[in-house]
C-alpha cells in the first residue's frame, strides 16, 4: 500500500533522508520513531505529495506520487501535528467541504458527517466557528475530517498532544478499527508507549537513515535487549551516536 524505493531528500548539500527503503501493506499500522531532527516530517512530507525525493520513489496504492499525484493523494489523509482549520466555518461546514472535495454523493456525505459527529463527540460545538475551538476540538474535528471519505491510508503526526485521557483512548481504538478496515495508518510519534501498545511493526530513523524496522521483538533481538520499546529504542539510537573507534596502527596494541 505503501512504498518507499531508495527514497532519499537533499536540501543543497545536506542530506534529510538516506536512501530509505520500506514497504507497509494493506491494513498495517506502522509507527515511525526518531529522535528530532532524524528525518520524520521530510519523509511524511514526501509521502504526501508536499515534496519529492532527491532521488527514489514513492507509490501509494500503486500510484507514483511524482507521476500520478491526484490517483495517489486522493487515497490519503493526513493529519498533521498542528491542526489546522478555517477558522470562519463551523465544525460542520468544514466536514461538509471535506465532502463535497471529495465528491461524495450526498445522501452518503450526510450520514458519514453524522457517523463522525458521533464517534468524536463533536455535537456540543460542531457548529460554533472553530476559531473558538481549543486544541482538542480542533484535533477531534481534524480526525474527522480524515476519516470522513475512508482513507486507503492514513498519515498521522504526532496525535495525541495535547489531548486528555478519555480522547487518546478513543484515537487508540480509532486507529486500530482502521486498520480492521483495511486502512494502512503511518504513525509518527513521541509516545513510544502508545507506538508498543498499537503497532504491528515499527521503524526507527535516525539521522536519516533507517536503522532498524520490524515487530518489538525483532527490534528487541537486533538491539540484543529484551525491554521495552523505550529501552530498545534509546539503547539503539545511542548506539548510532557513539563515534567510530580510532584506527590502531599496524603492529601497534590497542589501549586496555
């Protein structure tokens, strides 16, 4: 569903991403892990169609993003770290325009709003203008806005700040019914208790290279560390920190 072939990004001379490589299938839910700066947001960038690679390519669905981006873009949703709204329409206009975007009938258009008005409690604001909304009515609106045409893929950022208890609990059940769906989600994220608790498999990027990919106990076994994810992901991304030992001279001992 989702193909990343020997993707890298160059900004000048300054490489974000190296020669990343990865496919996730149909119904998958995928968490991708790195500390700032590693290279998150430029891959999920790319994957949108809001930039393309340096070299390689992407494909969602089959589509190339570069070379057939309306076919490819229509198949995703992407929801953002910082929600984003037009402030002069309610709740409800906003999920309207997401439909009428996307061309769904009618008829259809209103019974997926009123599902989505259900499923994230929006009723008590849904038609105030979001300009007064806080930060998780503007994340609850925005996730609803995603799901309302029923993604092939799902891209999330960072979802959960900024919410309470009760709301990540219902994004956690939220994602997962997706990918009973058949939807492929795409989760990058802070939260490495969350990314444990939801994945199927996760990848870890660290200055723009994919160092490691695969389900917790793969990762576990590639870090010789059976932890938690939080564990196995510092010991790894330190481990890529430590510089390189210094070459010892022939004939010469290496200090004890």
């Amino acid at each position: 569903m989702i193909e990343l072939i020997h993707v890298s990004k160059q900004y000048g001379n300054k490489p974000a991403v190296k020669d990343l490589h990865l496919t996730i299938p149909k119904g998958e839910l995928f968490a991708f892990l790195g500390p700032n700066g590693a290279g998150k947001t430029t891959t999920i960038k790319m994957m949108c169609g809001l930039l393309f690679p340096t070299f390689g390519a992407i494909r969602i669905a089959g589509f190339d993003l570069e070379t057939h981006g309306e076919d490819a873009r229509r198949r995703i949703s992407y929801v953002p770290d910082t929600p984003f709204l037009y402030e002069k329409l309610t709740g409800r206009e906003v999920l309207q325009f997401i439909a009428d975007m996307y061309h769904m009938p009618k008829e259809h258009s209103a019974r997926r709003i009123q599902q989505m008005i259900d499923l994230f409690t929006l009723q008590p604001f849904v038609d105030d203008l979001t300009q007064n909304y806080s930060h998780g009515m503007r994340q609850r609106t925005v996730f609803a806005a995603a799901l309302l045409h029923e993604p092939e893929v799902l891209i999330v950022d960072e979802p959960t700040v900024g919410l309470d208890p009760r709301s990540i609990r219902l994004l956690k059940d939220v994602l997962r019914a997706e990918t009973k769906r058949g939807a492929t989600v795409f989760l990058s994220t802070h939260s490495l208790d969350i990314a444990q608790e939801l994945s199927d498999r996760i990848g870890v990027i660290h200055q723009g290279r994919l160092i490691g990919c695969g389900t917790l106990d793969e990762l576990r076994h590639s870090a010789e560390l059976h932890g938690t994810l939080e564990e196995v992901f510092l010991k790894m991304t330190e481990e890529e920190q430590k510089p390189a030992p210094a070459a010892t001279p022939e004939g010469a001992f290496a200090p004890a």
